[in-house]
C-alpha cells in the first residue's frame, strides 16, 4: 500500500509520538477489496513505529466488538491513544485523507488537539453529545482540513465524537445526507456545513445543531 519513499516520511513523523495508540481496524471474513486495503494500509504503518499497536475485528464475529466502539460500517478504523478519543474513519483514508490519518495518530498519541481557548471553553460546556461526520473523497486537497478540526474537537470532548467518511465507499449516505460535494460536515443528522470551515463557524454549527 506505501511505498518505500512514503514509509520513509512516515516513519520520520512517527518517531516522534508522544504516546502509544491502537488502531483497532473491523473488516469482515471474506473482504470487499476497501476493507482488504484498509487492513493492509493499517498493518504497514502500524509497523512504522514502536507505540502503534494494532487490533483487527470481524465486523459481524466480533460484534461486542463493533458495538462497544460504536462502529456501524465497515471498512472501519478506530484511532485509540490513552483513551478513546471518538476519532474514526469509514472508508479507506488515501489519497489527501492519508494526512488526515497520520494527524489522527498524532493527536490521539499526544492527548492535545491544540484547540483554541475559546473552542475549549465552549466545548467544556457541552451537555448533550456531538456526532461530526465528514464526508470526503481521496482527491479533495480541502477535506483534510475540514476532518482535521472535526477530528480535533472530538479529541479535546468526551462529548463529541467525529468521523471521517469516505462517500465513494458508502454512495447511500451521499444521497441520504445530499452530499452533492466536499467536504461535507454534517452535525447530529441535522445540520450541515459545505467546505472546510473554521473553528467559530463550526462551533456555530454545532450550537445551531444543539438547538
């Protein structure tokens, strides 16, 4: 799935993680050629460093296991540091979302999203929870910036957990949720935002979604 020069450059910004994380990936017994690359994708950069460990469940053997982490479609990877961030990933992240990817390691090996003083201050006021799905392709040079900050916020709130979704590997929710490009942030099956938005205004989506 990588190549020897990207194995190099990500080796390079793994060394320097902070702390450990688990990449806990659910495909099934006979796999769809996306949950296969998903795996393999997975297994290589977890093999790129010392603290990434990594976990693969049956989407339907293991379904304690899917449940427990509130996994619904697969292919599936959930990014796990000291503690269960809510950062999770439908769909192969390649292409431009691989950025994504490697930052979601990051954060969760490190605990620190480095939000805003004032996002925080709201997000520490949250009392119902968030769910931030972000609707993505590989080729969207914009998206990782809108799974980045929604990935972010989920790392920083026991309230919020966020999802990166691949769309051409789940074409239904494109057309459940009007997805007619990206990115597409969509808050609590309510309220969505088109292109990568920064902090205030999707703090402002996530009031408006709260209502």
């Amino acid at each position: 799935m990588l190549d020897a020069k990207t194995k190099t450059e990500v080796k390079k910004q793994l060394d320097s993680l902070s702390g450990k994380v688990t990449l806990i990936v659910f495909t099934q017994e006979n796999e769809c050629q996306f949950c296969a690359d998903n795996r393999k994708m997975a297994e290589e950069v977890a093999g790129l460093s010392g603290n990434i460990s990594l976990e693969v469940y049956d989407f339907q053997k293991d379904k304690a296991k899917a449940d427990e982490y509130k996994i619904d479609k697969i292919p599936a990877i959930a990014v796990i540091g000291e503690k269960d961030y809510g950062i999770r990933f439908y769909g192969l992240p390649y292409g431009y979302e691989f950025a994504s990817f490697l930052e979601a390691i990051k954060l969760a090996a490190s605990g620190n999203p480095g939000l805003s003083n004032a996002t925080k201050k709201y997000l520490d006021t949250l009392s119902k929870d968030v769910h931030i799905q972000v609707f993505v392709t590989p080729t969207c040079p914009y998206c990782p910036m809108a799974v980045i900050l929604a990935h972010k916020l989920a790392g920083y709130s026991d309230k919020v957990r966020a999802d990166m979704v691949e769309i051409s590997e789940f074409p239904h929710l494109a057309v459940k949720y009007n997805v007619q490009g990206v990115p597409v942030t969509v808050i609590n099956e309510t309220i969505s935002q088109v292109g990568a938005a920064p902090e205030p205004l999707l703090l402002n989506k996530i009031k408006e979604a709260l209502g």
